[in-house]
C-alpha cells in the first residue's frame, strides 16, 4: 500500500508528459491520449484518497530522496486527495461535454494544441493542491496562467484576443504581487517549504519582530491570489473570458482554475501563516467585505444580463463572494463551508454551461434571451441540466447549493459579530440569485407556438446527454449525501492545522 504514496507525484508528472506527447499528434490522437489521462488521473487521486482516509493522516514524499532545501515535497492529506479527484472528475466531464463544439471554435491544425494545453492545465492544478513548497506553487501558477490564457485566446475571434489580452494583464498584477510576498517570506524566514515557513513565522511572532513586513507579505499574497481568482472589485477581465470562450474551456475555467488559486491560498493560511496568526492580522475582515459585496454586486451584473452565458459569467462573481465570505469569518465551520462550495460551485458551473450551449444550439445559436424561448423543449437534456443547475444556485433543497448555503448560515451564527451582516446578504443574495435564474427557466420553458428551430434528441447527441446526466447524479449525489463530504473536508483541515 505505501506505493501509492507515489500517485501524486505520478499525477503531475503524467500531465507534463501528456502535454509533451500530445504536441507532436493530431488532434484526434492527442484527444484520446487527454481522455486517457483524466481516467487514469481520476483513479490515482481515489486511490490515494482512499489510503489517506484509511491511514488517518497525511504524508510527505520527498521527490528524489533530497531533503530540504535541496529537495522538492509533495503532501498529500484527505482534503487534498479529495480536491484532486474532484478536479480531475470535473475536467473530464467537461471536455466530454464540450467536445462536440470544439471542432467549430478551434481550426482543426490546432486542435491538438487546445490537448495540450488542458495537460498542463490538469498538471498545475494539481501541483497546486499537492505542492508543500512556495516556489513550487509559484511555478505552477504561471503554468496555470499561460494555459487558461491560450484556451480563451485559442478560438482566435476578436471578442477571446481582447478576454485573453485582459486576462493576462490582471494574471499578471496577481502573480507579481504573489511573488513580491512569497519574497518578503523568504527573506523573513529563510525557507520555502511551507511546514518550515509556519515555524519560523510562529517565532516571529512569538518574539514580537519583522510585524510591518510580515504583515505586508501577507496582503501581497492574499490580494495577488484574490486578483487571479476573480474576487470583487477585481473581476472585471472574468465575464469576457468565460462567455467567449469555447464551452469546454469556459466550463473549465470557471470551475477549477480560479478554485486552484482558492486552494493555493487555503493552504497559505493553515500551512504557511498559521489559521490563527492569520485571522489575528484582520486581513480576513477585508476579504469578508469584498466577499459580501461580490455576492451582492456579481448578482446584480448578472441580472442586468441579456446574454446567457455571460450571466452564468457573472454569477461566478457572486459565488466566488460566498467562497471569501466564509474565509472572512475566520471560524472552522466558515473554511469547511467554504470547501464545500468550491466543489459544490465546480460541480453546478460547469453543468450549466454545459447546458446553456444545447440550449442555446436548438435557438440559433443566439445566446440573447428572446431567442431562447422555448429551448427546454427543443432540447429536454440541456433544459432539465439546466433547471438542476439554477435550482442549486439559488439553493433549494436536495441539490448541493442548498448545503452549501446551510453551512455558511450555520457557521454565520456562530460569529457573533459577523452574524447579522452574513445573514442578511446570505439572504439577499439568494432572492437575486432567484431572479435571474428562474427568469431564464420560466423564458426555456414558454411555450412557442411556431418555431424555425429543429429540436434535439438523444440520438442526436448520446455522449452530450450522458455528460449532462453524470453533471446531475453529481450535484445531486453532494445535495442528499453530503455528511461523508463534510467529513472529509473537516478531517483535510484537522490534519492541515
């Protein structure tokens, strides 16, 4: 059993291979060798998912057998086995899902390129969740910037050069500012690792020295972080990027790159800072009011939308909010509730854009409202996909929205002073949440007497359906049965701190 202390590092290193591979294959073979990837990736992160369950910690593994500071380290923990079966789940189904649009938006001489880039994609996200090094992670997220940035630009239209061009330039601010802190930690303590980094930072605090700058290093790190994964006010570059897109890649994107740099900074506050030397610096009551103003003001941007895959965009905004408000809290229960909503947000994200390009196929291939009238019954797979979806969003009961907004209540009322003002914009948030859409599930489902639109059946699009299918057990599956994932996400963070 101790081999599969191997299957992390394996991971990754099968990714950087896969992208090297694929470079010199078509784009059919090179497809095909991703699809293998994700299945055998998705089998190592449950092996090893289920070893850290079973051995009741964690474990580091030392690649090459060189100790720090020479060697590199990977860890691996429940949380982070669990996060990296999810991603590689997630991706998998999205390219299945997406695969049928991606011959139209990508010439057929790159299609293979679009492969090798969701490898590296998969490589540094999971690098980002097993790393226990800081410039490691570093690395990883600008392998991670540069991917996202040519799945956008890949299609090549003028709307995806100018979300590519604005993407980089805010990925770029992040990353640097990431870097200026990682190199203030540095020069503090004398150490990237992050298990050493926590010890001399709880010894500079101890002692009362460096505050100032200790203090500045966090901020860089935590707004660079904020900034790549599209935190309010610095979202501007998110709407563009995800609706222009190819689906696959708006899917993908929405639902795991931003989580990665979500993860990287999880594991700066338990792993690096310390959960209490962090929440003690207040810097998690700033991201509690960028995260309550994100979910009132991505929702509101999202209802003002004409656009339906830019309204999914938006209500990114909104959920990535939910995600910092629970940092914000600075309690467990707001970190564990916030987990649950990274997977949960993956789960139902990526469903809906998945759908709203069926609906959108049987309307013309408009995306404006008026022209979607009557889509879910043109296309029943994408219009049950996508009620499920707006159902979980708003967070009714059964689907994994609901457990998500129990969590944050239950850890809101747990802090006395953040209680009210995370209640009342819990609340608000979800009535706009319902606004926007269950507006577009009632215009899916207006009858249309005379249509030029042809309908889609199963026939049609086997593959598409099942995906869509696979998308709904699974956020179903998180909405009635989500006591074991809670657990799991409790137990990741025990062994985290």
């Amino acid at each position: 059993m101790d081999f599969v202390r191997n299957f992390p590092c394996i991971s990754i290193m099968l990714c950087l291979f896969a992208g090297i591979i694929s470079s010199g294959l078509r784009g059919k073979a090179a497809m095909l060798v991703n699809a293998a990837l994700l299945v055998t990736n998705t089998v190592l992160s449950a092996c090893t998912l289920a070893y850290t369950l079973a051995a009741g910690e964690s474990f580091v593994y030392v690649m090459g057998q060189f100790p720090a500071p020479w060697g590199n380290e990977i860890r691996a923990g429940v949380l982070e086995s669990l996060m990296a079966l999810f991603f590689c789940i997630i991706m998998l189904l999205s390219l299945f899902g997406g695969r049928h649009k991606l011959i139209e938006g990508v010439e057929e001489g790159k299609l293979y390129l679009y492969y090798v880039l969701m490898d590296l994609l998969l490589s540094s996200l999971l690098a980002l969740v097993y790393t226990n090094d800081m410039f490691t992670a570093y690395v990883f997220v600008e392998i991670n910037t540069i991917s996202a940035c040519g799945l956008i630009m890949i299609r090549q239209n003028g709307r995806t050069i100018e979300a590519a061009v604005r993407y980089m330039i805010m990925s770029l601010l992040g990353s640097g500012m990431l870097l200026l802190g990682l190199c203030m930690l540095y020069d503090l303590t004398g150490h990237l690792l992050m298990s050493n980094i926590k010890e001399s930072v709880a010894q500079i605090v101890a002692e009362g020295q460096y505050t100032i700058p200790l203090i500045i290093s966090i901020v860089l790190m935590s707004v660079g972080l904020c900034i790549k994964s599209a935190l309010f006010p610095f979202h501007a570059w998110l709407p563009d990027a995800y609706g222009y897109s190819t689906v696959s890649s708006a899917a993908v994107l929405s639902s795991l790159v931003s989580k990665g740099y979500i993860f990287l900074l999880i594991k700066i506050i338990y792993r690096v800072i310390g959960f209490e030397i962090y929440r003690d610096s207040r810097i998690i009551d700033i991201l509690f009011v960028f995260g309550l103003m994100g979910m009132i003001f991505g929702s509101l941007s999202a209802i003002r939308e004409n656009d339906i895959r830019r309204m999914i965009a938006f209500s990114s905004v909104a959920q990535i909010g939910y995600i910092y408000m629970g940092f914000g809290m600075g309690t467990e229960a707001g970190m564990t509730a916030s987990v649950f909503h990274i997977l949960s947000h993956a789960a139902t994200k990526s469903l809906l854009f998945i759908a709203a390009v069926g609906l959108t196929d049987v309307s013309g291939r408009n995306r404006q409202f008026i022209e979607l009238t009557g889509a879910g019954y043109r296309n029943k797979w994408a219009g049950a996909a996508f009620t499920v979806g707006s159902l979980a969003m708003v967070g009714v009961p059964m689907f994994s929205g609901f457990i998500s907004k129990l969590l944050f209540s239950q850890a809101a009322v747990q802090n006395n002073t953040k209680m009210l003002p995370a209640l009342i914009v819990l609340g608000i948030s979800t009535i706009l949440n319902a606004i926007y859409f269950m507006k577009t599930v009632i215009r899916i489902y207006t009858p249309v007497e005379d249509t030029p639109y042809p309908s889609m059946t199963f026939r049609n699009m086997p593959l598409y359906a099942v995906v869509l299918v696979a998308f709904i057990i699974l956020n179903v599956t998180l909405g009635v049965s989500s006591q074991p994932v809670v657990d799991m996400i409790r137990q990741g963070l025990a062994m985290f701190a």
